[in-house]
C-alpha cells in the first residue's frame, strides 16, 4: 500500500520543507503534514539535497524563490510581447521602407531635359499592368476626369465615390479588383489622359497634387492595408507617376517644390521594387515589377538608376527560365494570360535594347516558340479557349519585337491582324498541352475549321 493509500481519508496533506544550511546547498524533506484537531505532525523522508540556483545562493530560500518567481513573470509578461514583435515587425517594417534624401537641383534640371521625350512615350506603351484609358474616346475620358472634382469616378461600368483632392478616409482599403485598381493610380492616370488630351492645366496640377498627397498618406502608415503595398499596384503607381513627370517636368505649372516631392516618391518606390520580401517572382506579378524597374531606370538616369538597372536585369533573367519554359509555355495555365504576355515579353526585350542590352539566344528561342503556341491557340474570330483565368473576348493583335545580327530588339510594334494558319499539332508535353486543329485548309474560314485542346 502505498503512503497516499495509507491516508486516504485522514486530514492530511503533503508538505515541502526546505532548509539552507551550507552556501550553495539546499535541504529539501518531503513528507505527509497531518491534523488530528488538536495539533499537526510530520512524517519526513529521508532528505534530498542539491546545489540551489545561483539567485538563492546566500539569500536565503525564500528570497530565491520570489526571485524565480519575478523571472517567470518576466518570462509571462516578454513572452508575448516578443512574439507580437516578431509577428508585427515585418509588415511594419514595409511601410518604413524608402526613406530618400532631398533631390540635389543640378540633378533635377538634368531630369527635366533626360531622357528625350520619344523615349519616356515609348516606354510609356511597354508597361505592363497599369490603368490607362488610351481605349476611350477623347470625350469621354475628359468627361470622366471633371466628374472627379465632385468625388465621382465613373469606369468599368461602376459608380465609385473617390476623386480629388486625394481623402485618406474615402478610399477602398478593400482587397478587390477595384481597390487594386485604385492604389494602381487610376485616379491620376485619368488626370494625366485628360491633360494630354485637352491641355487643361488643372487636370495636370490635381495629378501632381494628388501623387504628393498620396505620398505622404503612405508614408504616415505604420502597417500595410489594402492593395497599397501590393507588389502590383507597386509597379502599375511608379507607371503612372513617371508618367505624370513625363508631362509635369516642362510644363507651365512646374514648381521646383513639387518637382522634389515626386522626385522622392519615385525614390521611394524603387526600394519598394527593390525589397526583395515583396518581389512575387513565381507569377506574372513579378515580371511587373522587374519591368518597372527597368522602367524607372531609364526614365530616372542618375536617380538612383544604376541600383534598379543592375536588379531589374538580373532578376528577369533568372525569372524568365522559369516563367517561360524550352516549350515556349507561360507557365500560368492560362489562354488569356500567354497571349497577354507574349506581348509583355516584347516589352521586356525593347528595355533591354534601350539599355544596351543584348537578349540571350536562348530567350529568343523560347520567344518565338511562345509566339507560335499563342497562333496555335488563337481562334479565327480572335478568341482563345476558356482555359484557366480567361475571359471570352476578342483579342487586340499581340505586340511583338525583331531582333538584329547581335540579338538587340526592334521598337514593339503590332502583330499583323492577318494570321497564317496554325501548325495541325503543337504539343508541349512539360506544360501539359496538345493543340490539334482540323479542317485549315480553308483558314481562316471559321465554319470549316475547328480546334481541341487538351490542358
């Protein structure tokens, strides 16, 4: 039987006692504490010692005991502190990137005349991703931007209640297509269309005004919300503000002070490109930001040029291998996304070329492969398959770049809108594909024609 069987019942209870009797060393005795109402009596074990911890050593047990107490609190209180730390620090950490020193004026008047204004407008037409409008009527998009200054954005066939001045408290902070599109600057990319369009200066000074509002806004957040620091949006804003600078830098309305705010946000935007926590190099998003740093380094020389240069080509050629396999397949399993981005690639060769970059021959290969898988799956009437995330409409000609004898890339320029027939049978095995068609003697006649695909 057992000593706990043994007193089942009685009034007793197990005690503890401890005594310090040489420095360093602790007595303990474990025994049965019992009560017969008139008076207690121990029944001790033998004792058991050990060396106490260095806080109880010449301070008495008690003591040492509330010192293991203090730390063990300590411990409760950091404990989960820290890990709040360590769970909050990185978003946090994002919205602290990009801090830039003043622009110096030399610096700025070199910027005003550098590059040409033929090559910011031809960069303009290889991005990738950002809102523009360049598919509406003149009209239309002049309509679109007065309707701003009473809060009223009208796009897409949607109503939003944002305009300008740019209002921190009225904007979606929602994930949705919309609030992409809204921290994508669609709000200034309307202003800056409508300039150019009418020559209104107004439109041009609420751009400005409302990339520095912005700015600023960003810069006051302590954690990332909404789309703002998605790396899309990211790339599709340093579009939009280059854009804006395109027009602002020799015009009427140019202010030294504004000049130097958009100058700063530009910096603040190549670190973001830059980080390398917010680079989605497994998707096309990737291949967004790498082109806005290319962008930004041609349009920005001297600007902190050479750091994005030197990144956004490394990084796309390392992505590249992976984002277009030997078959010539985008790998997004997607119709809609190959025949987008087929006319993305174009765009990268051409920044290349502007940079005096060659394209390796291995990457022409792929392209043209990937040129011919995009004919193969383009239907007479101009529409592709419903494969993955592909909407049911007809298809601009895809632009497309030449290349010369030291494999140095064209201006992009259009896909001929007449197709020759597409190979009976393209296969590529690595991807997951089989595009049969029958009936192409007569191509382009749709009614004889038809088309499998296997994905």
């Amino acid at each position: 039987m057992t000593e706990a069987q043994h007193h089942a019942g009685k009034n007793v209870r197990p005690f503890v006692q401890s005594e310090a009797s040489d420095p360093g060393l602790i007595t303990y005795h474990v025994g049965l504490l019992h009560h017969d109402g008139q008076a207690a009596t121990k029944e001790m074990t033998s004792p058991t010692r050990f060396r106490a911890p260095d806080c109880a050593v010449g301070s008495g047990s008690h003591f040492g005991r509330r010192r293991m107490i203090a730390r063990l609190l300590l411990v409760a209180i950091l404990g989960p502190l820290i890990a709040l730390a360590a769970t909050w620090y990185e978003p946090y950490s994002i919205t602290r990137i990009g801090s830039s020193e003043p622009v110096t004026e030399d610096l700025m008047m070199r910027l005003r005349e550098q590059p040409s204004e033929e090559v910011l407008v031809e960069i303009r037409s290889l991005a990738t991703g950002e809102p523009g409008f360049s598919d509406q009527a003149a009209a239309d998009v002049i309509a679109a931007a007065d309707r701003l200054f009473v809060q009223q954005f009208e796009r897409y066939g949607e109503t939003h209640d944002v305009g300008v001045p740019f209002d921190p408290d009225n904007w979606p902070i929602e994930n949705s297509t919309w609030g992409l599109r809204f921290c994508s600057f669609i709000v200034p990319s309307l202003l800056a269309h409508a300039f150019e369009l009418s020559g209104n200066p107004q439109y041009l000074e609420e751009a400005v005004q409302y990339i520095e509002d912005w700015s600023a806004y960003e810069e006051s957040l302590l954690m990332p919300i909404g789309a703002v620091f998605n790396d899309h949006a990211v790339a599709a804003r340093a579009i939009i503000v280059t854009d804006v600078w395109r027009l602002y830098r020799d015009s009427d309305q140019f202010s030294a002070d504004k000049a130097q705010q958009l100058l700063r946000y530009v910096q603040r935007l190549s670190a973001l490109l830059r980080y390398d926590d917010l680079y989605e190099y497994r998707t096309n998003h990737g291949l967004m930001q790498n082109k806005a740093l290319m962008h930004l380094a041609i349009a920005f020389p001297g600007l902190e040029s050479r750091e994005n240069s030197e990144l956004g080509l490394k990084r796309v050629a390392q992505q590249l291998q992976h984002f277009v396999n030997e078959e010539g397949v985008i790998l997004e399993h997607s119709a809609g996304y190959h025949h987008q981005f087929v006319g993305s690639l174009a765009g990268v060769w051409r920044y290349l070329a502007l940079k005096g970059e060659s394209v390796p021959a291995e990457m022409i290969a792929r392209y043209e492969r990937a040129r011919r898988f995009n004919d193969a799956m383009l239907r007479p009437d101009d529409t592709l398959p419903p494969i993955g995330d592909t909407e049911d409409h007809v298809r601009e000609p895809v632009m497309r770049v030449e290349f010369d004898d030291e494999r140095m890339s064209s201006p992009v320029f259009a896909s001929s809108d007449v197709r020759p027939a597409p190979a009976p049978l393209l296969l590529a095995p690595a991807a997951g594909y089989a595009i049969v068609w029958h009936g192409l003697d007569t191509w382009p006649r749709s009614e004889t024609s038809s088309q499998t695909i296997i994905a």
